[in-house]
C-alpha cells in the first residue's frame, strides 16, 4: 500500500449510514441533502465492489465542498433606495478542472440550493469529457420587475466582489435561471473594467465578444439529442411524437425549436403562472413570438395565450397533458410524484431532464422502476456546460468555430455521454441512465482524487 492511501479495514458502506452523516452535517438543505442521496444510492454499491474508493472516503470528500464564498451585496434602485442581497459562490470541486458552473439569480436561491447544484455539476462535467471541476454560485435577487438599469447596478455589485474569486483558470460563471446574455454581458463588462484583462473568464457571452455560436441553444437541443440517443438505442424515433415542455426560458425554448425541427409535436410550454397548450402543436414561427414575448419583452406566457387565441391553463404545470416524450425545462422538484404517476399512465415513454434536478426522489424512482427511458438532468443537460467549454476553447485559442462546427460537437459530446451511461448502466438488459451517469461521471473524479493522495 503506497503512503498516500489511507489504511482502513475492507468494511462495506451502507447508504444509511453515509446519508445518516450527510443530514446531520447540512442541516435545512434538503435539495443538497436529495441531490447527494440520489448519487449514493447508484455510486455506493459500486464503491462497495471497489474498495480502492472506499478506503480513501472518496464519496465523502466529494460531498464536502472546496470552498463556498458568501458576501453582501449593496446596490441603488432607480428610486434611489439601497437594497441588500446575498451573493454566493459554491467552488465544489476543481480535480479535473477549473470550477465550472453557472450562476442563479432568484428569490429562492439559498445555499442548499447552490450546493445541490454546485454538487450535480461535478458528475455533469466530468461526463462532458472536457476537462472542468464543478461550481455554482447566485444570489437571492430577483430580475423580475426591475428596470435594465438596476440589472446593471447588481451585476456590478455582484462581480465587485466574485472577480477577486474566479478567472478563466480558476473558476468561470455562466447563466443558469435568471441569468442569460444580458446579465452576462454586465458580468463580464464589470470582470473586465476590474482586472484589465479580456480572458473568458465567463461563458455565455455574446458573439462579439467572445461568445460561442450554439451556446444559447446548446442544453435544449442537447437535452433533445440526448432524447435522440436513448430512443435510438431502442430502435425509437422521435417522428411524429408528442412531447410536453414545461418551462419557457433559455433551455425550453431551445428544446421545442429542436424537437420541431427533427418531427416531433411539441404542444405545451410554461412558465410561473401556468402553460400553454396548443393541440395542433407548436410551430418555429410560434416558438419565435414566443421568444419575443418572452425573452426580449420579458412578459407572462399568458400574454401569448391572448395575442395566438391558443389556450392556457392558469396555476398548473403541463405534465397531465397526454404525451410520448416529457422535458422538464423549467425549475428542480417540478415533477411531483402524482405528476410522475401520470406522465406514465399516460403512456409517456421518455424524459429528458433539461432542468436540474426536476423530478422529485420518489418520482425518479418510478420512472426507473418502469424502465422507460428516463435521462436526468446531469447527463440530459449537460449539452449547456459542454458548449461553455467549447467557448472556452475558442476563447483560449482566439478563434471561432461555426454553428455547424459547433453544433457536430454538441451532438459528438451528447453522443459519449450516452455510450458512459450505456457502459455504467445496465440494469439486466436495459440502460438505467441514472445509474450510469452517477457512476461514469464519479468514476473519472474518483481516479483523479484517488491520484492526487489525501487532499
Ligand atoms: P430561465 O430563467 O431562462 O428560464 C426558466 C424558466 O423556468 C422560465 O420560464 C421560468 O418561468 C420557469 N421557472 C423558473 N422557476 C420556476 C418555478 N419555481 N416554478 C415554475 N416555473 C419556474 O432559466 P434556464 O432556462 O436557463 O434554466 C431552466 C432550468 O435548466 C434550470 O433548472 C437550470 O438549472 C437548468 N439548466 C440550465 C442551463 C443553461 O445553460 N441555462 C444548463 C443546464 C441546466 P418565468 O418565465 O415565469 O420566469
Ligand atoms: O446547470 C448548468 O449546467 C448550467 N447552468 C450551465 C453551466 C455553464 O457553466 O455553462
């Protein structure tokens, strides 16, 4: 035995126990304390059958965050009036690579949940195949409501403190839920106007400056390839199938365009009052107003529902309309168990999780006990941070590739994540795509750590 492994007796683990340590050490967590159950469950059975990992806690120290860096952050409104918000950054873990994640920015943005996300984005990158550690960061502000120019004056407060903590080898932010190429691009203006320096030391920025071609739409079309690849290892093709969408952001949105464009039906969106439905299914001009509406106006989906005449059902989610395929776009938790329960008495046969984190524990459970072809969000959206990585490739080569160029990367790297679920996840003669996905991507983390002794 070499000095750096640690000296323990070959005992087993049992996910009780682990999960028992977990609770007790990230109390009032609960997304975090969820996030890392789901991971134990798959990945303990194969550390048991591998001691290597076990002896040295792997597992353990995973769950333990490199650093998380909390701060005030003080901004004027348009009114003159100060406000004060909490800015996070979780660096989880750096073994393969600089951290990498995006940035949240709402209302229910607290730390546990910026560490189950913080945490998913470690086994989501490492199945990227490029090399990038897992971060993610926020703060509780809310965008809605508030004018371009208070935008502005928070991202700038935000970054007056985050720049100190990140750089393009060290850690590089990105969008997630309320940060998209606007807030981006302040982000990044303020990185610049601090260091003097113009590095990519943020993805998802604009073409002008910096951006990658495809990155805006890369994890709805990547959720959708990666629905493409699982049906295809079923002899399945997405022609003519009927999908439900819930969400009508950056993800969703991308996700419908993609599904349009390959034959299927997409006939529900939603956002936070309701969703839309629209029988005879969504067209690329329909999905281009709501867009506008959406994206540009930054108005409610109901507002579409009243210029198209399409119909809305106010308060609910999508996922009791009929449909073959489900992609969850929108927040974690949006799927509950009844909702589960119904997408499969439905006859729902596929979900692809562009979210993070979207269907509840129990609802997981049974789309994997009924075997259909369930993709969660760590492999399914991991298109997004890929392309992050292709932009930071470009950025560190001082070239741009094309959209073509592009987008055969996403569907390349779409394509190997399912071949590593595929490896790690037979279940008797089908493919658990949440067991392979945790196993394939703690697999590569795990050789790493094990590599550089106790650290
Ligand atoms: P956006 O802010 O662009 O869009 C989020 C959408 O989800 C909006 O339509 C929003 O409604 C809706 N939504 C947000 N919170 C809730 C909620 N609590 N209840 C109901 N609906 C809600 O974010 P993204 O599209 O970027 O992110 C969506 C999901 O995809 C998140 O889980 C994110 O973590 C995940 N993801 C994002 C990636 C990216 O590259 N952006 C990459 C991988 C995963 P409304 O319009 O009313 O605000
Ligand atoms: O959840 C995610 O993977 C993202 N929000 C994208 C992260 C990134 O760095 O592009």
């Amino acid at each position: 035995m070499s000095s750096t492994q640690v000296q323990a007796s070959a005992q087993t683990l049992s996910v009780e126990s682990f999960m028992a340590e977990i609770a007790q050490q990230n109390p009032a967590q609960p997304e975090f304390i969820q996030a890392v159950h789901e991971v134990a469950e798959k990945v303990i059975p194969f550390i048991n059958a591998n001691p290597k990992y076990l002896n040295a806690r792997i597992l353990r120290r995973m769950t333990e965050a490199d650093r998380i860096i909390i701060f005030r952050i003080s901004w004027q409104d348009d009114a003159g009036q100060v406000q004060v918000n909490r800015g996070y950054r979780v660096q989880f873990n750096n073994a393969i690579g600089p951290y990498k994640g995006g940035l949240r920015f709402d209302p229910s943005v607290n730390l546990g949940v910026l560490k189950f996300l913080g945490f998913e984005q470690i086994f989501k990158n490492a199945l990227t195949t490029l090399p990038m550690g897992g971060a993610k960061g926020g703060s509780n502000f809310n965008p809605k409501g508030k004018s371009d120019a208070e935008v502005m004056r928070f991202c700038q407060a935000y970054m007056t403190e985050l720049f100190r903590h990140i750089g393009h080898f060290v850690d590089v932010p990105a969008g997630d839920i309320g940060v998209g190429g606007r807030e981006v691009s302040y982000l990044f203006g303020q990185y610049k106007r601090l260091t003097n320096e113009f590095t990519g030391s943020l993805t998802g920025k604009g073409l002008s400056f910096g951006g990658s071609a495809i990155r805006m739409e890369a994890t709805g079309y990547g959720a959708v390839y990666f629905a493409k690849e699982m049906m295809a290892h079923r002899q399945m093709s997405m022609e003519g199938k009927v999908a439900t969408v819930s969400g009508s952001g950056n993800v969703a949105l991308y996700a419908a365009e993609k599904l349009v464009q390959l034959g299927a039906k997409v006939v529900t969106l939603s956002d936070r009052h309701g969703y839309i439905y629209d029988e005879q299914g969504l067209t690329l001009e329909k999905l281009a107003q709501i867009n506008d509406i959406k994206t540009n106006q930054r108005r409610p989906l109901s507002d579409y529902a009243k210029a198209a005449g399409c119909e809305y059902v106010e308060g609910q989610r999508p996922w009791g309309v009929a449909c073959d395929m489900a992609f969850p776009c929108a927040t974690q938790n949006e799927i509950s168990v009844e909702e589960a329960k119904t997408l499969l008495a439905n006859g729902c046969q596929v979900v692809s999780e562009g979210a993070n984190m979207p269907t509840v524990a129990e609802g997981a459970k049974l789309f994997e006990e009924a075997k259909i072809m369930y993709g969660p969000g760590k492999a399914a959206n991991a298109g997004g941070v890929a392309i992050s990585g292709i932009e930071m490739t470009q950025n560190s080569m001082r070239l741009s590739w094309t959209r073509e160029e592009v987008d055969q990367k996403l569907q390349e790297i779409m394509a190997s994540i399912h071949e590593q679920c595929v490896e790690y996840g037979d279940d008797g003669g089908t493919v658990n795509y949440v067991k392979g996905a945790n196993i394939a991507g703690f697999v590569k983390v795990a050789d790493t750590m094990l590599a550089y002794g106790v650290v």
